[in-house]
C-alpha cells in the first residue's frame, strides 16, 4: 500500500503542481510585481527588525547580522507557515474528499508544493540582494547547503501532515498551534544570537524546529555543515517521512467520515 501511495504520487505529480502553481499565481493576480512582492515583504521585514533588534541588542557589525537574521526569517517562516496551514488542510477539502477520486496524498502534496514555491520565490530575491553585501554566500550555497536543505524540505512535508492528521480527530490543535508556534519562535535564536540565551542555550538543543533552521542557516552564512549532525537529521526525516505516508495510508478510508 505505501508503493501504491508513491507511485500515485509520482504518476500525479504533474497535477499537483498545477495546482500549486495556481494557487501561487492566483494569490498576485491583478499586481504589477506578482511573487516578487513575496521577497519584498521579507525584505522589509529584515530591514525593519534588524534596525530595531540590532539597535537593541547592541550589534556591532549590522551587515553580518541583517544576513544572519535575514536567512533566519525566510526560513522560518516558511515553516511555520506549513505548520501553521496544516490543521484545517482537510477541512478545507472536505468536499472533494468526499466527492472526487483523489487520494489524501494528493492535496498533502499540493499544500507542500505550494510551500516550496512560496520559500523559493522569497528566498531568492533575498539571496541576491545579500549577495551585494557577501558575495561567498554564492559558494556556500552551493557547496554546504545541499544536504540542510533537502532536511527542510522533507521536514515541511511530513511534520505538517502529522498536524493535519492529528487535528481531524482533535479539532483543539488548531487553536493550540499558533500558540506554540509563537513561544518556538520567541525562544529561537532567529532575532539574535544563541550566544544571548547564556544558561538557557540548552533550549536550542531540544527545539527540533530549530534544528532543521539553524543548519540550513549555517551552511548559507558561514560555508560550514556538520556532516554527522545533519546526516541524523536526514535519517530522522526519513524514518518521519515513511511514518507519516503510513499513517496517512491507514487513516485515508476513515477521512470522509471524520470531516
């Protein structure tokens, strides 16, 4: 059964995309500038937090940290916004659940395209304009950053359709997840350094959200990847990603009758 999701997924691929891309399209249409609006946001954003933050906490050097927090906020808003999306992913569905020959899967994958796209429309004008201010962060992308990036990718995909699966049966998490959301960021050495947590850097150990952040962040800024860490964390994906696409086969027939 788990080899008959993949190949549907496979075999629809073209589909899903589609209707990924429409949705992307249809989020800007009438605007002069479509998706670059995306990565103009993000760069106010940066600029405004990072004049503010950088003021407070009284940063030296503000080229280094505007493309430290820069980096940060894409990312991380990138995923919250797929976890934040994915308690009422099937609620939002629900008729064509019921009323069409699609598998789950499918709208699974066309929230995690949609994703993707969105991170990779902000993300590259965000690049870009760094690059005028650190021209090596071209060669660590390309070099360091391959391995943290397919950990995000993958992360963006399974642990949100774990939410949504969560959320069908207990309609609560949806309240609960902005909560937690909030507090995960709050506590996240994205609008400063982990340095600025002193006794509390522990923290950091156990927030797994940052620990898909942080390397993709590293390996962008610094050209550095820690090959061991980053390999358990693309085992722990995996083994995240085929517990998910179970669980979600098991809990498919049950899904018209629970929404």
């Amino acid at each position: 059964m788990l080899l008959n999701n993949f190949k549907f997924a496979f075999k629809t691929r073209r589909a899903w995309w589609y209707t990924a891309t429409s949705r992307s399209r249809a989020r800007f249409a009438r605007t002069t500038l479509g998706s670059f609006w995306l990565g103009f946001s993000n760069l106010l954003s940066i600029a405004t937090l990072g004049i503010v933050y950088g003021t407070v906490f009284s940063v030296e050097d503000f080229r280094s940290y505007f493309i430290y927090l820069g980096f940060g906020l894409v990312i991380w808003n990138t995923i919250s916004s797929s976890i934040s999306n994915s308690p009422n992913l099937f609620a939002h569905n629900s008729s064509n659940i019921k009323n069409m020959n699609l598998k789950p899967i499918f709208y699974t994958l066309e929230e995690w395209s949609f994703q993707l796209q969105t991170f990779i429309q902000s993300f590259v004008l965000v690049f870009f304009v760094f690059l005028f201010l650190k021209f090596t962060l071209i060669n660590n992308l390309l070099i360091y950053s391959w391995i943290p990036f397919l950990n995000l990718f993958i992360f963006i995909y399974w642990f949100p359709v774990i939410i949504c699966l969560i959320s069908v049966r207990f309609t609560d998490i949806a309240q609960l997840v902005p909560i937690v959301l909030q507090l995960v960021f709050l506590t996240s050495p994205i609008l400063y350094r982990k340095e600025s947590l002193g006794s509390l850097e522990w923290i950091t150990n156990i927030n797994f959200i940052y620990q898909i952040l942080d390397p993709l962040r590293i390996s962008i800024v610094n050209g550095y990847i820690n090959y061991q860490h980053s390999f358990l964390l693309l085992l722990f994906n995996f083994l995240g990603l085929f517990f998910t696409i179970k669980l979600l086969n098991f809990e498919s027939k049950k899904l018209p009758f629970l929404l």
